[in-house]
C-alpha cells in the first residue's frame, strides 16, 4: 500500500463512509487536533518518568484513536437505516471516563494542596504536559464546535475535558517526581491603591 493517494491534491480528503470534504472542514480540525494531542502524550511517555504513567498514557493514547476514528466518521454514513451501526467503530464509555477520573485522584492525592495558578515550566517534561493539556482544550473547543452541527455521543467530550484535568495533575505530579518548582501566579498589587 502506497502512503501517498493523491486524492487529497484538491484540498479534501475521505472521512470514514467516503464523504469527502475540505481539509479545513471542522470534522478535520476536531481529529487533527486529537492526532496531535496524541503525539505530544507520545513525546511524554517518551520521557524518563515512571513506567506505570507510561503505561496509563499509552491506555490514553489508543482511546484517542478511537476518538479520531468517531470524528472522522460521516454520521450520515455511520448507521443502517434500521438504526444499527454500520461501522465497527468502539466507543467512549463512562467507564473510559472513570478510569481518568480515578488516575487524577490517585495522582492528586500525593499532591500538596494548590493555592494559586501554576505557570508552566520548571522541567521540560512538565512543560510538555502543559502543552499537551492546552492542545486537549483546543480539542475540547474544535470538538463542542462540532458537536454543534453534527451531534456525537457526549462522552467524547466528557473524556476529553476529563484528559485536560488529567493533563495538569500529571504536570503536578511530575514536577514534584523531578524536583521541580511550581511558581505561582500571585496578581501583583497594584501600589497606588
């Protein structure tokens, strides 16, 4: 199989069912951007941190997969007439959700209290992670866009402003494994008040 098709030389491309659109469709910036998201967890788990969180991400990363695939799939062409789905496409569960829910709490509890904003920064990994947390809120935004003119199942979003939480635990967590310091966004007083 060739990786390159040449049906895209006209500026769209294929969804899942065939329909073609223009690559700047909203369909196409919704699971580009989840393909993205899912390189920077690549870039993390490529980093020196523990082997259980490496394992957490890759859980994460084939659910993104599954994302990409219900965003890239035409609705119109998803399901039979009778109701049943034509494509054998998995689903987001609330379990999936649960599961991320519970790795926060786990992460959260080791945690000290949060009093204030975190800048990002203080190690290049948890830097990552705070790149990686704003390109799942990007998602989060092309996905409710979506959503608006093409409905999916809610728990596509539910998870993924449930991975951006997720996201900004594990920076947490992880400058706390790396020794790294967390600055806080205290607003400066303005003197003259």
């Amino acid at each position: 199989m060739k990786i390159y098709t040449k049906t895209g030389d006209d500026g769209t491309t294929g969804l899942i069912g065939g329909t073609r659109v223009k690559k700047h469709h909203i369909r196409i910036e919704s699971y580009g951007t989840i393909d993205e998201l899912n390189s920077w967890l690549g870039l993390i788990r490529d980093q020196e941190i523990d082997a259980s969180i490496k394992d957490v991400l890759t859980k994460i990363q084939k659910k993104l997969f599954i994302i990409g695939a219900i965003l890239a799939t035409d609705p119109e062409k998803a399901l039979l007439k009778n109701g049943k789905k034509r494509l054998n496409i998995a689903e987001v569960t609330k379990a999936d959700i649960r599961f991320l829910e519970n790795e926060i709490d786990k992460m959260d509890a080791s945690l000290p209290q949060m009093t204030h904003f975190i800048l990002p920064g203080g190690h290049t990994t948890v830097s990552y992670c705070h790149i990686a947390r704003t390109v799942c809120r990007r998602a989060e935004r092309m996905c409710t866009l979506l959503q608006d003119n093409a409905p999916f199942h809610t728990t596509v979003l539910q998870y993924i402003n449930r991975l951006s939480d997720f996201l900004f635990v594990l920076a947490r967590k992880l400058s706390l494994e790396l020794q790294a310091v967390e600055i806080q966004w205290i607003p400066e007083r303005n003197d003259t008040e």
